[in-house]
C-alpha cells in the first residue's frame, strides 16, 4: 500500500506509481478527493481503456481504479466560523470546483460584506498585502513545535 501525493496523478509519486500501476490488471490504485476536470484522475472517473498522458505517454488501464471521499476542505460553516475567530478581512478561496467556490463566495459576501473575498482561477497568482506593523501569533501544538526547535538549534555569533 503507497499514499502518494499529488492525489489528482498530474506529477511527482502519485503519476509515477500510475504510470507502472495501471497497465496491470493484479493491481488496484483509490484516488481520494476531489479531482478538477482536465486532470488524469478526474479522466480516470470515465474508466477509459487507456489514457494519453501530458508527454504523450499512452498507457493501458487495466488496474482496478476507486474513487474515495477523503478532503481536508472546509464547508460553508467551518469558513464561517474560521472567518468569525480570526477576525478575518480577506479570504481566498482555494481547491474546488469553480461554480461552488463562486458560491460560497457569494454567500461570505453576503454575510460579511466588509470581507474581501476571491477566489482565482487555477494558476491564477494572487498578490495580498500586508502591513508591516501586522504579527502572527502562534498557537496550539504549533507553539510546542516551535519552542522544540528553537532549544535545538545552537546559535553561532
């Protein structure tokens, strides 16, 4: 068993493992998440005899292939309230389907019409300023981690 990422098979382990997977009919290979249209993961939801890969590649799918719900996203409430305890004025929407992200950005509006609110295209860069004087505050485990590291660290003068 591999959990390789990235989970939509574009690049990295998760394509390569594919690439020697799938042409053999002894192995099975789940795809967890969401998957954007365009993506060899989301061409697999078809269940293709073969698939042509972004460098030309042909390869056989003769691999068991399932599809799984597995996502780390957050819904309409848990932003909400993510918003409300950060005390958040801009938010950038990420990692879903085009129509539902313009959705919830419609909704955030509606419910915080100070917040600004985008959500970009795929490769779309987003530029965000931040004002020298603002400080992040660690919290949580993250706190434990940091002080870890820094008692670790040996300072050279």
């Amino acid at each position: 068993v591999v959990l390789a990422a990235p989970g939509m098979l574009q690049s990295g382990a998760s394509r390569k493992l594919f690439e020697q997977w799938a042409p053999d009919k002894r192995n099975g290979i789940i795809v967890s998440g969401y998957s954007v249209s365009g993506t060899l993961a989301h061409d697999l939801k078809s269940e293709p005899e073969s698939v042509t890969l972004n460098d030309g590649l042909k390869v056989p799918v003769r691999a068991t292939i399932k599809f799984i719900s597995f996502s780390a996203h957050s819904d309409y409430n848990q932003t909400s309230d993510f918003i409300k305890r950060l005390k958040a004025n801009v938010v950038v929407l990420m990692h879903g389907e085009e129509h539902e992200m313009a959705r919830m950005r419609a909704k955030l509006r509606s419910e915080y019409p100070e917040l600004n609110v985008c959500a970009p295209q795929n490769c779309q860069t987003v530029a965000l300023r931040v004002p020298p004087d603002r400080t992040a505050e660690a919290v949580g485990s993250l706190v434990e981690e940091l002080a870890d590291a820094k008692r670790g660290r040996t300072e050279v003068s």
